[in-house]
C-alpha cells in the first residue's frame, strides 16, 4: 500500500514480470517517493488500473502517467468522467475495457466487476499470477452475490472502507 485515506489512494501489484498500480491518489511527486522506496522505479510500471474517478484515487495519475508514459487501465464511464473534467486530456494512453472484463497485462489476468459506491461504474478486481491471487475493493458499501463470487476464488483480500462483514464460503 503507497496510501490509504481521504488524502490518497494507491497500491502497487507486483510480480517478477509486472508492476501495477491499482488508483494514484496521491501527488505524482509522493507517488514517485513511495514506488522508489518499494524499489519500483516509476518507468517499470506496466499500467495503472483505475477502481473509480475520485480525486482520492486519481490525483496524481495525470502528471505521473503522461511524464513516464504508464498505461492507464479503465472502463469508458470512468475514463469519460476524468477526461470530461478537464485532467487527462493530452494523456492519449488509455486502455478501455468493458466492467466485467477479463484483460492481461504482462503475466498478470485481471478479472474486473462492479461495486456498489457513489462513482460512475466503479470497480473491483481479482488479480491473478501463477498460482497466486488478490481481490482489490476500495469504497465498498455492502457486499453483492457477485462480489462475493468474484473474491471466493482469491486467496488474499485488499479492502478499504469497507462497512459489513463478508462472509465467503469457498466450499460451495
């Protein structure tokens, strides 16, 4: 985790092919400082995957994906809404996917899947590589069946913000 709160959302997903970073909340400059002291240089970045289009989870991905020219992984509601505000606009590497989409980036699979929270299409996702996994949920006001699912087949879970319980029976 690079930051988690009001002032900035950011994580990285990493494996000895890939590097990922799940929103950039914070400053480009502070996004930066915290990938170097993961020992990520800011040009080994593969993508940025985007759960929603708060400024608590995007801040910062303006400056850091068009000066290192980082892959921006979204779907179109969420890009529309950060393009429309006026951030974004000379950034032209954006990758769209449809929610509920399947995509790769290096040898990681990404599974996404809506969440319910005050944004335009927000999302979650179940990261795999090899025969590791990680479900990604930020924002979450109640667990649906498909959630649910979706993180049965993870073997670890990142959340924030989260108000209820999940109860995941992975033997059904």
């Amino acid at each position: 985790m690079l930051g988690s709160g009001s002032a900035g959302n950011s994580a990285v997903v990493a494996t000895d092919h890939c590097k990922i970073l799940v929103d950039g909340g914070l400053s480009a400059r502070q996004l930066v400082l915290r990938l170097e002291q993961c020992g990520i240089a800011p040009e080994q970045l593969d993508g940025v995957l985007l759960t929603h289009e708060h400024t608590d989870h995007v801040c910062g991905l303006e400056v850091l994906c068009r000066k290192f020219d980082v892959p921006i992984y979204s779907n179109a509601l969420t890009a529309e809404a950060i393009r429309c505000d006026g951030s974004f606009k000379r950034h032209r590497n954006w990758r769209i996917f449809v929610t509920g989409a399947e995509f790769s980036i290096c040898d990681v699979t990404v599974r996404t899947f809506p969440v319910p929270h005050d944004a335009v299409d927000p999302l979650g996702f179940a990261i795999h590589a090899g025969s590791g996994s990680l479900g990604f949920i930020t924002d979450l006001g109640y667990p649906t069946k498909m959630i649910i699912e979706r993180l049965r087949e993870v073997q670890t879970l990142v959340t924030k913000n989260f108000c209820r319980t999940i109860h995941i029976d992975r033997g059904r």
